[in-house]
C-alpha cells in the first residue's frame, strides 16, 4: 500500500478501480463498493476473508495489473474500531503481496491523500 498526493497516471493496460474514502467509513458501505468496483461474484460474503479470497482471484477483470485508488484514506474506515479498520488495511496489504495470489494480476492499492 502506498500514499500519493498525487493521482498516478497508469497505461491502458491498468484496470483502475476508485474508492472514495468519504463514502466508506464503515466495512458495510465499503464491501458493496468494492464489490461493484471489482466485479466480485454475486456470492461474495461481505466479511474480511472473502473480501481477501476475492482481491487474490481478480481474473474476472480481465486485465494483468488492477490498482485499487482509495481517495481521502483519512476517512476511510474511520468510524470502525480501530483493530477492525487495522484488520481490513491487512486484508488490502495481504492481497498486495504475489505469494497470497490465485490469479497471477498484479494488484496494488494507492491511497491518494
């Protein structure tokens, strides 16, 4: 996970998804977010492991490298208590990392301050 001020500029290539951390201050306004966002199945379980199992089987995007943009991270999960907010930024680092990877993209989250 890395902090920017500024909006990267990605190739073609990139499948892009924004999340406004100003409307997802909870886990309950966020999973049907990034549900929407990332095409995840209609059996997604809207919970911390299968928010992982479907950030580490992104094929259903279609594209090889997928940046999740979070925009205003300060707000981001703000009015959940802090282990659980603590426990959704691991899932999202989690997902980051190659090894824990099912699908072979590379998925990256930028949070835009």
């Amino acid at each position: 996970m890395e902090f920017t001020d500024k909006r990267p500029v990605f190739s073609p290539e990139v499948f892009v998804a924004e999340i406004d951390g100003n409307k997802t201050h909870t886990l309950r306004s966020f999973y049907p977010r990034i549900a929407k966002t990332l095409l995840f199945p209609d059996y997604f379980g809207k919970n911390l492991d299968a928010l992982f199992d479907c950030l580490c089987s992104l094929e259903v995007v279609g594209r090889n490298h997928v940046v999740l943009l979070i925009h205003h991270p300060a707000a981001f999960l703000s009015k959940e208590k802090p282990e659980k907010r603590q426990a959704a930024l691991e899932v999202l680092r989690g997902a980051e990392q190659p090894e824990n990877r099912s699908d072979g993209v590379q998925f990256q989250v930028i949070c835009l301050r």
